[in-house]
C-alpha cells in the first residue's frame, strides 16, 4: 500500500540540500549528515506515537491540510536566505504543538548527543525538517485523497520502515523521549538485549553457532586465497553480481568481527550492516533516478561507518586490528562497486558527495 516515507523525505533532503543546510546553520556536513539520518525516522516515529493518541490523528490532520503543496519544491529558495529564520521558527512551534514541548526538548537533546552539533544547532535543524516530514504527509495526503484515519493508517504502515531506518544506538535516545516500544522494537531490541538475557530455546542457538562455525572455516580458507589476490592484483575483480542477497556481502569475513561489542552497540552487527546498506544501495544504480533513490541507504551506510569511526578508540588495540584487516580485504572491492556506479553518466553529481565520505571512513577504518 504505501511508499516508503523515510525515503521519500530523504530523497528530498538531496546531498545539496543538506550540504546547504549545514552551511547555513554553522554546522558541520558529516555531523549534519548523520543528523539528518536519525532525525527523519524519529520524527516519524514520534508522529506514528502521536496519531495513536486521542485526537491526535484529527489535529495531525488539520495540521498536514495547511502544508503549502509547493513547499518541498522550494525548500532550497529558503534556506540560507532571510525568511529562514522564519521558517524554521514556525516548523519548531507546530511540532510543539503537536508533539509537546517535553518531546521536542528531548528530541534535540538526543540529536545533539547523537550527531555531536550544538543543542542550538539541533533544534534548528529540527525546526527545519519537521516542515518537510509534514510536506511529504502532505503530498501522500493530497496524492491519496486521505482523511485523518487514512493519514493515520499510512504512518502506522511505515513502523517496520522507520524501524529499519533508525541508526544503530539512537533507539534509546527515542524511548528516553516516550516513543513507545512497538514503534522502535524491531531494530532496537537487537541492538540493546541484554547480554544476560535468557533465551526461550538454546537449540536454535547452538545450532546457529555450529553453522556459523562450519562456515567460518570455510571463509577462513577463501579469506586466504582472496587476500593473495587483493595483494598480486591491482584492480581485483568485483565478486560475484552487484545485487545483493538478504545476507550481507562477505558475510564469512565479517563473522570475525561477530561478539566485538562497545556499549550497547555490537560493531560485527553494525558494520554488517554499514556493508549491507552500501552494497544494496548501489546494486540498483543505472541512472539519475535510481541514483537518487539509492541515497537513502548510501546516506544510512555513510553514517553506520561515521559510527564505526566514532568506536575506534574504544576498541582493544587486537579488536582494532582485526576490523582494519577485516575491512581492508574487502575494501578494494567496495572500491570496485563504488567506481562502477560514479561512471555511469548522470549518477556522478548526485552521489559522488556521499561516497567521497565513506571513502575517508573507509581509509580511517583500515588504518591500524
């Protein structure tokens, strides 16, 4: 039934977008990058919390009614220029009305803390998205032809997409701002389950491990033969199809990194996933469309490998070593994937800001 709304909003926020949003905020672009990134699945998040509240799916969509329809499309005439200020006070004060001042307050706190920006910072920038979270409501609205139960019904569809979206260790910060459990639950209850936690059955376990191990000796075989050749051979051959299973890419080198934990944050998880997301991404690229729907998810890797950096110094110098290695075996192959995309004609403008980024993460993360 519908789109997915995290993308649909990201595709908005351009990489020329948010490049002229943190220009004209003071902020860094990486941190605003990854800000971006966590605040549009949370306020989504926090919307699909509010329509299931008395009213809240009416005022939701009084509110949506009066988003000006050629709004999103004049974004960029907007930001940096004198009504700005304008702007992002009257997208502040509608989510204070909607949400409460209490959520909007925790909201910036938790993109602040999260992003690493300014507390000011954060809530410009929050003021500056909510507008186009309820401009893209606004369209499906209008689009849809959808009263205020079928506003509510497209936004409690998105759970498991907001859910995917949200970057590994920012669930906590939304249940710290009330965002209830079944909004978040899917990916945040991987990220935060207690290690002590018993589980219903230990078979499926023991036989998750008994696999694992099986195919580790496997990888461990090929891990050899691969890196001779990453060695003797300048520009390896990309393995297999640029499409890409449910499983991760190189899903036996990167079962080494499996139990590496910081925190709450599993790094083997969230560099699984970083290498998902980038090869996925770039699976479906062939043109200037498939270019600009495949930002969501290089935008997603892009800051799941901005996390990793983060982690760097919290690593044991032997747990260290072993993501740099790790990473550098199947880095010239990512670098493959990434040049191939950048060549095809039109593609280059619109992805080539976000892929230098990972690239520099990608240097960073291979450096012992």
């Amino acid at each position: 039934m519908a789109s997915n709304l995290v993308s649909e909003i990201v595709e908005v926020l351009s990489p020329t977008i948010t490049s002229r949003i943190a220009s004209a905020l003071g902020l860094n672009q990486t941190s605003t990058e990854k800000a971006v990134v966590a605040a549009v699945p949370a306020l989504l998040a926090s919307l699909i919390s509010y329509v299931s509240k008395p009213q809240g799916a009416t005022k939701l969509n009084e509110v949506v009614q009066k988003q000006e329809p050629g709004m999103l499309s004049s974004l960029a005439n907007v930001i940096g220029e004198p009504g700005q200020k304008a702007f992002i006070d009257q997208g502040a004060s509608v989510l204070t009305s909607l949400l409460g001042g209490k959520t909007v307050s925790a909201l910036t706190d938790a993109l602040g803390e999260y992003a690493g920006i300014t507390g000011s910072g954060s809530k410009s920038l929050l003021g500056l998205l909510g507008p186009v979270v309820l401009g893209v409501l606004g369209r499906e609205q209008r689009d849809r032809g959808l009263d205020a139960s079928g506003l509510a019904n497209l936004l409690t569809s998105q759970k498991n997409n907001v859910s995917a979206a949200l970057p590994t260790g920012f669930s906590r910060y939304l249940r710290e701002a009330g965002i209830p459990d079944d909004v978040i639950a899917s990916r945040a209850r991987v990220a935060s389950q207690p290690p002590t936690s018993t589980p219903p059955s230990i078979w499926p376990w023991v036989l998750g491990a008994l696999i694992l191990l099986g195919l580790g000796a496997l990888a461990w075989n090929l891990l050899h033969q691969r890196h001779k050749q990453v060695v003797e051979t300048a520009n390896p051959p990309v393995e297999g199809q640029m499409t890409t299973p449910n499983e991760a890419p190189y899903a036996g080198f990167l079962a080494r990194l499996q139990g590496i934990k910081v925190g709450d944050v599993d790094v083997g998880q969230l560099t699984t996933s970083a290498v998902n997301d980038l090869s996925s991404s770039l699976a479906g690229v062939k043109d200037e469309a498939t270019a600009q729907s495949s930002m969501p998810g290089l935008t997603k890797a892009s800051s799941e490998f901005d996390q990793l950096t983060g982690l760097l110094d919290q690593l044991s110098p032997e747990n260290r070593k072993l993501l740099a290695d790790t990473l550098a075996l199947i880095k010239p192959n990512l670098d493959q994937l990434l040049d191939k995309a950048l060549a095809i004609s039109g593609v280059g403008p619109i992805i080539k800001p976000t892929v230098d980024a990972i690239r520099e993460k990608l240097d960073t993360l291979t450096k012992v």
